[in-house]
C-alpha cells in the first residue's frame, strides 16, 4: 500500500499504462515541461519523451481532433483539458465525432480516446475555471464518464479508462487532488462503471460522486452522532449510471438524497431522481431530494462557498426527508 494524493495517484496510473502499452501517449496544454496547472503529469515527459508527452497549442478542438486521428491508426491518446471551462471549444469534436464514430462505422472503428478534465468548484479561481459540465456530456450516447472521489479509484480508473475501447471522459475533482489516501497496486478496484457503497446506513441513502463524496460521508457521520443511520453511495460513474446498487440501496432505507456540485436544475440528480422513483416507488418514505448548486454562472471566488453544497445543506436536506 503506497499513500499518494489523488494527482499523485492519477500520475502514477498514466505512467504504468504507458509504460505497459507504447501506444498509449498524452497530449494536452503545459502537460510536458511544465507538469501541467497542477503538476498531473509532472516528470512523464523526461521519463517517456516528448513524443509521448506532447504540449500542445491553446486548441481544446485540435487537441480531440487529432486524438480521434490518432486512435483511428491505433494509438490510445490521453487528452487533458486545462479546465472544465475550456472544454466547449473541443464540445463539437467529442459529442458529434468521438461519441458516434463508432455508431457510425457500424462498429468497425474504436476510437479509445480518454479525456481528463479537472472538474469543480472551491478553489478560488477566476471565470471558467470551476464548472460541473458532466450533464451534458452524460446526455451523449457513446461516451463512457468515470469520475474518482479518492486515490485508489484515481490510480485504476486512469489505467481502466485508458484500457476502454470506447472513449472515456474523466472527470477529476480539481479541490481533491490534494486528498491522501492508500492506494493498492495490485489490486484493481474492480468494474470502474460500477457504484461504490462507501458506508453502509439503514434509515437514508445519499448519493454522490466526485468532489462531494467526502461531503456526504461527513454528513452520514454527522447524523449518526444525532442516532440517525445514513448509508453513502459513491456513484463514480455517470454513464452508464449503475442504477441498480442506488435502487437495492433506497429499497433498504426508503430515503434518497442526490448530492452534486452541477446545478440541480437540468442536472444528472434529476435522471437518479426519476429512476429510482420508478423503480422503488413503492419503497420510498420521502420524497427524492436533491442538492446542488444554483442555476446560475459560477460566481466569483469570494462567495462560491455559498454557491456549492456544503455540509450544512446536506444535513438539511436530511432533515426534510426525516421529516416526513
């Protein structure tokens, strides 16, 4: 067992697959000499060349666009988007190209393309460098959406993305890249499309993924100090969504709450929502609830503690689904 950050984890995953398959490569903006903005990929491009490690021109469109080029002659390119703001100018490459390239060559073609793209709020940077774009994508068929909320699933999820025929989008929670935890080297976290029960409760269910997950087992661990049981369910995948563990769960504990740093209006909490309110309808002692960020831009820096969920908010909503 090693303990590494979560960017040190995602570092150590790139840097075992390309050392297990010369066909995997990395491209993206500041990536090679400098590391990245946040040193992701620090030290890759002395250890495996710049024909490996590109720096590529400020161009999120040409960047897609020639990693489809690449994995249709049988690279496995790795993609990094600067910042989740940055990635509407590559948004037409991904969502009508790298999504249905497959479909559309009735299944000749692969193109395993996997994009990194740091992801979320609370870090105290300016205008589009801290949106929560996953509804959009996840609304694509075609694309495989992964996203880690601690180091094991960042080391494996890398490798397990990179390995992925289809393309493979991953989110990264940019507050938590400084997050410790153990990492396994041997042993695999097992189906990365898969949900994680990550503490097990009785009476509530939350929901969460990504940057939240630590949100929402303080919550758990708040409530059960006032004797309320809570279990938290790390979604980790948002298409496909694995609606089966989030329904098993809400069928034991009658109560569901959808926690993410997304709007709530339009976002994927809305989908959960409708689910497993068709599928355990009869299970449920509240009504589904959902917290999110408000429908509105990001604000700036000095109040988007108030703009995101935080642990005040999820209890909150604990609160009115015990309430009924």
């Amino acid at each position: 067992m090693k303990q590494l950050t979560i960017a040190k984890a995602i570092n150590a995953g790139l840097s075992r697959a390309m050392a297990e398959n010369p066909k995997v490569m990395l491209m993206g903006e500041d990536i090679g000499s400098l590391g990245g903005v946040y040193r992701v990929t620090e030290g890759l491009k002395d250890h495996y060349g710049a024909h490996r490690v590109l720096d590529t021109p400020l161009g999120e469109a040409g960047i897609v666009g020639t990693a489809i080029g690449l994995a249709e002659r049988g690279y496995r390119p790795v993609c990094e988007i600067q910042f989740d703001g940055f990635t509407f100018p590559a948004f037409n490459q991904i969502t009508t190209q790298l999504a249905k390239i497959h479909a559309r060559s009735d299944g000749n073609l692969t193109v395993p393309v996997t994009i990194r793209i740091p992801y979320g709020g609370v870090i105290g940077s300016v205008e589009h460098h801290s949106e929560s774009p996953e509804a959009l994508f996840a609304h694509t068929a075609g694309l495989r959406i992964l996203t880690p909320s601690n180091a094991q699933d960042a080391y494996w999820m890398s490798q397990q993305a990179i390995e992925c025929n289809d393309p493979v989008i991953i989110f990264e929670p940019k507050r938590r890249y400084w997050l410790k935890g153990e990492v396994d080297e041997d042993q695999p976290t097992g189906d990365p499309f898969s949900a994680a029960v990550v503490r097990e409760g009785q009476e509530a269910t939350i929901v969460a993924w990504g940057p939240l997950v630590p949100v929402a087992l303080a919550a758990a661990q708040a409530a059960q100090e006032d004797g309320r049981s809570v279990e938290v369910i790390d979604l980790r995948s948002l298409s496909p969504i694995d609606f089966d563990t989030v329904t098993a769960s809400v069928r034991k504990t009658g109560r569901l709450i959808i926690a993410h740093e997304a709007p709530t209006f339009g976002g994927l909490g809305g989908e959960i929502a409708a689910r497993v309110t068709e599928r355990a309808f009869y299970s449920l002692e509240a009504p589904v609830l959902r917290v999110g960020a408000f429908h509105m831009p990001y604000p700036p820096a000095a109040v988007e503690e108030h703009y995101v969920p935080d642990l005040d908010r999820v209890l909150e909503a604990l609160d009115r689904s015990f309430a009924y």
